[in-house]
C-alpha cells in the first residue's frame, strides 16, 4: 500500500480506469461474436466502429483491430 499522497491517488486512478477498460473490452468482445454469428451488416458495422473506439482509447493495438476488422468484413462481404 503507498505512503505518499500522490501514489495512493494514482493508484485509485488505476483501479477505476481498469475497470472501465474491463468494462469496454467485455462489451466489444461481445459485439465481435454477434458480428460472427449473425449475418446483418449493420452488426459488424458497429463492431469496427468499436474496434476503432478502443484503439483510439489505447485498449487494443492499432494491427490487432485491423486483424479482426478483416476478418470481420472476409466473413461478411461488407463493404
């Protein structure tokens, strides 16, 4: 447990952050499998905008969204 007023707040930080993190990832993990199963466009839209959503929030990496957005869009012929 930190001493230092700075660490104690930084570490309240981290908790909070992390379970938002958790939080996105659940959801976004979710819509990619409702994306693979289903076969409506508009679910896999809103996946890739997710995955989007979480490489701009420096959740995934950058070529780990694209790889599923592949995927994503070779299974479904999306355009």
């Amino acid at each position: 447990m930190p001493l230092i007023h700075s660490a104690i707040k930084k570490m309240r930080q981290d908790i909070k952050k992390t379970k938002v993190n958790r939080d996105f990832k659940v959801k976004l993990k979710s819509q990619i499998k409702k994306a693979k199963k289903g076969k409506n466009a508009e679910v896999v839209k809103t996946a890739i905008s997710l995955l989007d959503k979480a490489v701009k929030k420096k959740i995934l990496k950058k070529n780990t969204a694209n790889r599923y957005k592949s995927q994503l869009m070779k299974s479904k012929k999306v355009k």
